[in-house]
C-alpha cells in the first residue's frame, strides 16, 4: 500500500468544539498520529450536541463523530501536575501540537509554547482563539456568530434595509480549519527545510475577514461601504433563488451574459421577455431588478426543480437545486463522491460519516471511528511512554487518567 503522506508525524491536540479537530481529522486521514487529549471532567462540548438514536451521552454525539475520525483519544485531567507531566513527555515524542482554550489556558497548565519548546526545540505549535493572543480583546470567548460579528461578515450578509445576518450553522469553523491544515503544512515544510520550528497564532476573526475581499477593497479603495445585498450580485442579474413547483422548492440561477439571458427566457417559455427595454442589457437588469426577479419567478414556478435544472444545465446556464440535508443525502450524484464513509464506534455501532472532499489517484485516506472519551488511553501510554499496566492503574485510582 502506497505511504500516507503524514505518516511518521505525530499531532497533539488539544482543541475542541469544531476548527481544531476538523484540522487534524484531515491530517489523521492523511497519515498522521493524531492524539486527542480530553478529560471527562471538561470533555469537548460537542459531545453534548444531538445524541445518536436520540440517546444522549458522552460517546453518542453525531456530530461530534463525523469531525473526529482518525484519532486516538486519551483522558488527561490536565489540572493535575502528573497529568502535565504526561503531556510534556507526549510533547517530547510530537511533532506539532494544537488547541483552541482560551488565551492563557495552556499556560496554567505549563503547556504553552516557552514551555513546548524547552521540551522539543522544533516543536510546531498552532493555538486558534477569536481574536488572537495579544490586543485588548485577546482574552475575549467566542463561537461562530460573534467571530462573524468581529470580523465584519454579519454586515455583508442579509437583506438591505434589514438588521445584520450571520450565515448560519456552525460557519466559519470548518473553514477555518481547513485553513489551519494549509498552516501547519507550511509550518513542517519549514521545519523540514530549517529544523525550525514554529509558533502559529491564529486569529479566527481575520481568518473570516480574509473571506471578504471585495468589501475591505471597496473601502480601502473607494471609500464605500457595500452592505448586504441579500442573493443579488452587482454584475450579474438574475442572480439569486426562484422559486418552482412544490411546497418550499426552491432553484438557484445566476446569469451572466445577455445571451444567456435570452437562452434562460427562451426555457421559461417567454422570449420576449429578453426584448424587453427593462431587460435586454445587463446594465438595464441591473436597474430594473425587482421587476426582473418578479417575472423571473412567475415562470420559474412552472417547472419542477429537476426539470428546469436539467434544462438550464443542458444550455450551459449556472443552475442548481437548493437542497435540504434530506435531499443532499438522496443526490445520487453526492452519493457516488466517495465522501461518506462508513466507520465503526465502540459505542454506536457503524455510522456513515462525511469525510475528505477529494479523491486521490495514487493514495487512499485511513478512516476510522471517532474515539469514545480516553479510548486508548492505556494503549498510548503503554506505547509511547512504556508505562506498566500497574503504573496506569494508580494514574486512574490517583484521578489523574479521567
């Protein structure tokens, strides 16, 4: 079997909620050794999110499952000195450690970076918090809407003349941990080139606001704010959500050129419409929007979703269906991806679980189950470390394995 392309890289991680094992599940898959270090004491609060079967309980989180595959997880109480003491000899044998805890957490434990690197001199080390390490908001808590707020998404996002908007679900931080995957990839080239290791911090806020390049160019270099223009765009029109026949079916159409705008009237069955003063040039859509998505979607609900998607998709025309969750799961096309997996689990049996978005041609990704909470504890002391089974008795009696 062809070599993963991390194998022989060993990951500490210390994050919870999503960006942080959202990264490392993505190296896990890729070969690394991902060790995820939680306690029962403070367990990851996804943990607490849905329950498999409707039966709630540390191990039986759906959500927490489909985000930590292809790790081990081991239960440190890290507010207990031996446990520290274990996580530095773990540190020892790592080559990148990550977490997301508030701004001094990770200190309080001698766990920050100073105190990584008297250990391991090379050692990578990521930590994600909302706003960065330093500032006079370093300290501040945050989840997904309020790093929305921060980084200045929420403004964009909505409908004009409405209040601000976020995006909804658990946004920005899946894609902000594909983002940290890219740095910690750039951190071991470095390593790799220099010896050198390397401190990330990383800003959620500025990662988003790295995501609205268009609104920060548009103040820096014309003095505008835009504001949120709902599913309208400033060079295309139509753009947006039309409804079809059904109850609450719903088809995405974006249209860029006037000939496309004559095709799309031609397949609504109203090829006047691109004759139309109000309508035959984009400038003049532009102008006359309202009245555009007005007549747009008079006709659109004469189709069912499928068959006006196929007919816009067979003229080359962006199209496609706003799908639910039920219905992304039925798109035989989705199904076909090879991106849901089916994985076991010590306590829920197999589940399909949505993995890496990419197929590669000459290797294939190691999926497993996410780890119920200190799954392998005993198996990662006794491996690494060389522990007895006595000496791991008295760490568990002692509560320092919990």
């Amino acid at each position: 079997m062809t070599r993963l392309p991390f194998e022989g890289i060993r990951i500490l991680d210390f994050g919870w909620i999503f960006a942080v094992p959202h990264a490392t599940a993505y190296l896990g898959a890729l070969g690394a050794d991902v060790i995820r270090v939680e306690s029962t004491l403070a367990p990851d609060l996804v943990r607490f999110l849905t329950g498999t079967d409707g039966v709630p309980g540390f191990n039986r989180s759906g959500i927490y499952h489909a985000i930590n595959f292809s790790r081990r997880g081991i239960a440190l109480q890290l507010a207990h000195p031996k446990a520290q003491e274990i996580a530095r000899r773990l540190v020892k044998l790592s080559d990148v450690v990550t977490e997301n805890f508030t701004v001094g957490n990770m200190q309080k434990y001698g766990l920050g970076y100073e105190d990584l690197r008297a250990i391991r001199p090379d050692i990578i080390m990521l930590s994600g918090t909302p706003l960065g390490q330093d500032g006079p908001f370093a300290r501040t808590v945050g989840f997904g809407p309020t790093t929305q707020a921060y980084a200045g998404l929420c403004h964009l996002t909505g409908y004009p003349n409405s209040f601000p908007c976020g995006i909804g679900g658990t946004w920005p931080d899946f894609a902000v941990g594909t983002a940290m995957v890219f740095f910690l990839l750039a951190a071991l080239y470095h390593r790799d080139r220099t010896g050198q290791g390397k401190y990330l911090d990383l800003s959620m806020a500025e990662m988003v606001t790295t995501m609205i390049p268009e609104a920060m160019l548009e103040y820096f270099m014309n003095g505008r704010d835009p504001g949120p223009v709902g599913n309208r765009d400033d060079a295309m029109a139509p753009h947006g959500v039309y409804p079809v026949s059904g109850d609450d079916q719903w088809i995405a159409i974006a249209i860029s050129t006037d000939e496309e705008f004559r095709m799309l009237c031609g397949i609504l069955a109203v090829p006047s419409l691109a004759d139309d003063p109000k309508f035959a040039r984009l400038a003049d859509r532009l102008r006359n929007v309202e009245a555009l998505d007005a007549e747009v979607a008079a006709r659109t609900r004469n189709f069912t979703r499928e068959d006006l998607v196929a007919k816009l998709r067979e003229r080359q025309i962006a199209a496609g269906p706003v799908y639910n969750t039920q219905d992304l799961m039925q798109d035989k096309a989705f199904l076909a991806s090879g991106m849901l997996e089916k994985l076991g689990h010590g306590e829920v049996g197999e589940r399909i679980v949505p993995t890496l978005p990419v197929r590669f041609s000459a290797i294939e990704p190691r999926y497993f189950g996410a780890p119920m909470i200190g799954e392998h504890t005993d198996e990662v002391l006794r491996e690494l470390l060389g522990m007895s089974a006595d000496e791991i008795a008295q760490l568990r009696d002692g509560k320092v394995l919990v």
